[in-house]
C-alpha cells in the first residue's frame, strides 16, 4: 500500500492536489487512491510475469539505491534538525514525566513480536533465495552480512529521522510519505519514487516468491510458479491493505502479531524436525520421492498439523479480543497474546519433538548422497 500511497502523492503534487475527492463506499479511499493502488500492483505483476530472474536484477540494482536515498534522507534530517544534538534530543515517553511513564515493557513486548513476525515471513521463506547461491558459505555471508547490517542502519535512520521531525515540523512523523509531502520541492517527488522501489521490492521479496512457490507447491502440474504469483497478487487486492494501515495499533496489534501467532509454530516445527531430529542431515533423493522417507501418510505429517494446532489455539482469544471479534478473555490470554511468536515457536517446537519421538522413536536419517 505505500507504493500506491507514494504514487497517489506524486500525482496530486504534481496536479496541486486536484485528484483527492470522496472515499468510495466499500473502499474507504478515493478513486485516485484506489488507480494509484492499482499502479503500483501492476508493477509487481510486471515482475511475477518476467519470472524470478527479472527479481534478481530488480533487487540487485535496487537495493544499493535504496540504501544511498536512506543514507541521503538521513543527511538531510541532521541538517534541517541543526545536528545529530537536536536531531536525537527528543526525550523517551517512557522516562519519567513522560506521556507513557513506566509502559516500556508494555510497548515493548508486543513491539518486538511484531517485528519478528514481520521478518518472520522471509526467514521461514530464505531457502526461496538461497538455494541459488553457489554454496554453502555464499549463503552464509549473504545472510549474515547483507540482512542484519543494513536492517540495523534503516531501523536507526528510521528512529532519528522520525526524531529530528520533532525538531523540524513539532510533531513525530512515523509514516515516511507524511515525512516527504512536508518537504517541499521536487525532493519529495524523488523521494517518494524512492518509496515506490523500496515497496516493490520488499514486496516482491517477502510476499510474492514464497507464496508464489507455495501455490505452485500444492498443484506443480497446474499451477507454475508465475500463476502463483498471479493467485497471491489478486489476494493482495482481496485482503485491501489499506485498511491494515489505517492505525498503527490495528496494524500491530492486529495484523503483524496475529500472523505471527501462525508463522511461531510453524518456525518451531521447521527448527526441531531439522535440527533436533534430523540432525540437519537430509537425503537428498527422498526429498523428490513421493514414498520416501518424507512421504508420512500420503505427504502429510498428521504430527506436525497437530503440533501446529496445539501452538496456535493459545494465541487464539488474545487475537480475537484485539480484532474486536471477542469482547473479553482471560488475562492470562490477553497477556501471552503479546508474545504470540515465541509461545507459537515453543509450543510447536515441542510437541512436535514429543510426538515426532512417540510415533518414530527409532528416526534414523538417511544421510545425503554425495554430489
């Protein structure tokens, strides 16, 4: 939705504001919003429809860009701010006096999990990517330098730049196209087309390949790996995102910890059946066989969906009671709710260990074929 937002706020900059008109009913945006939404959707079907090497150019070339406008953005905060000084001197609500006082844990908490959950999509989804990579140490470095390191520097520009706002306009700016449309000047054009790059392609990367590959999965022979793309880019229209937006407590407490409350376990699930049972050894040949050692009963492990059920039924009324479905819970639920991700991980992880070892107590791997 921010490309789309991005999209929506060049056009009436450009055409001094002369598209903003009534919410459709239904929508709850404008026609514009709406077109420019679609524009920017048509952007990741260009790409889904070129295939997966059109994505490795895209992210290729992308993400230097991206971090040179991040790096520039935050320049330009220091200055207009007078200085790092000012720039960072907003004191924290959480210290004493402040509008939050003694709330950190109660921020935290559910803060973290949410953005475990956050990345929790493509760290299930890695093996999408990685399995291009040329070996085992290229894709150690790839992750270990090219995703903590820069995540770490655009979460400390994010932090200072929505600092230094304070100083510059009175008021902390979270939202980065409300940061750009109070900049004035043909900046904020290049700015916000920066803004549609930077959602394309942590779109196309976090919530296009893995789900794309996931469709394909269920059905090879139907469903390729560009139909799949297509299948997750229209419920992308269906799940109207721009109501996941519409406040940052739904957005939270909502949106990203309620699928985290499902990504948990099945990250628990994934971490214990290769670590601890399988000792991260696979065989490569029954991974393509379809009465191999994987097979279970007909391609379905009956121990890991329930396994998964167990881990997630505890995160239940919590997620209920946020989305307003439930008027009230147990505290007890509410409270474990705010770290849906790591009950999720714990739980799954073991009961699917004591099932796994119950209903295959003699688990001996084949070890991998030599290449």
């Amino acid at each position: 939705m921010g490309g789309g937002s991005a999209i929506y706020v060049i056009l009436n900059i450009l055409t001094d504001q002369a598209l903003v008109g009534e919410a459709i009913p239904g929508l709850g945006i404008d026609l514009a919003q709406f077109l420019s939404f679609l524009a920017c959707w048509g952007l990741h079907i260009y790409f889904i429809a070129r295939g997966t090497e059109s994505i490795r150019v895209l992210e290729t070339y992308a993400a230097p860009f991206l971090i040179a406008m991040s790096v520039g953005l935050l320049a330009w905060a220091v200055v207009k701010a007078g200085g790092f000084g000012p720039m960072l001197s907003t004191p924290s609500e959480f210290v004493k006096g402040g509008a939050r006082e003694g709330e950190f844990w109660q921020a935290f908490w559910p803060g973290l999990t949410a953005m475990v959950g956050f990345w929790a999509t493509l760290a299930l989804n890695i093996p999408d990517f990685t399995r291009f990579a040329k070996n085992q140490r290229h894709q150690f470095i790839g992750q270990a330098v090219g995703l903590p390191i820069p995540m770490a520097l655009l979460a400390f520009i994010a932090v200072g730049v929505a600092s230094a706002t304070v100083v510059i306009y009175g008021e902390a700016l979270w939202d980065p196209i409300a940061i750009t449309e109070r900049m004035g000047g043909f900046a904020v054009v290049i700015a916000l087309l920066a803004l549609l790059i930077a959602t394309v392609t942590t779109n196309i990367a976090a919530n296009v390949v893995a789900p794309a590959n996931g469709f394909s999965n269920l059905s090879p022979r139907l469903i390729s790996f560009r139909m799949g793309g297509y299948i997750t880019a229209g419920l992308g229209i269906v799940i109207m995102p721009w109501k996941l937006l519409e406040s940052t407590g739904a957005y939270i407490f909502i949106w990203l910890i309620g699928y985290s409350a499902l990504l948990g376990p099945l990250a628990g699930i994934m971490l214990t059946d290769y670590l601890l049972l399988r000792k991260t050894e696979l065989s490569h040949a029954d991974l393509f066989k379809n009465d191999g050692i994987y097979s279970y009963g007909n391609g379905w492990n009956t121990n890991a969906f329930i396994a998964f059920a167990v881990a997630v039924l505890p995160n239940l009324p919590g997620f209920l009671v946020a989305a307003g479905a439930m008027g009230s819970a147990p505290v007890f639920f509410t409270t474990i709710y705010n770290y849906a991700w790591f009950v999720g991980v714990a739980l799954g992880a073991g009961v699917y260990f004591m099932l796994m070892r119950i209903s295959h107590p003699a688990l001996v791997m084949a070890q991998p074929e030599a290449s």
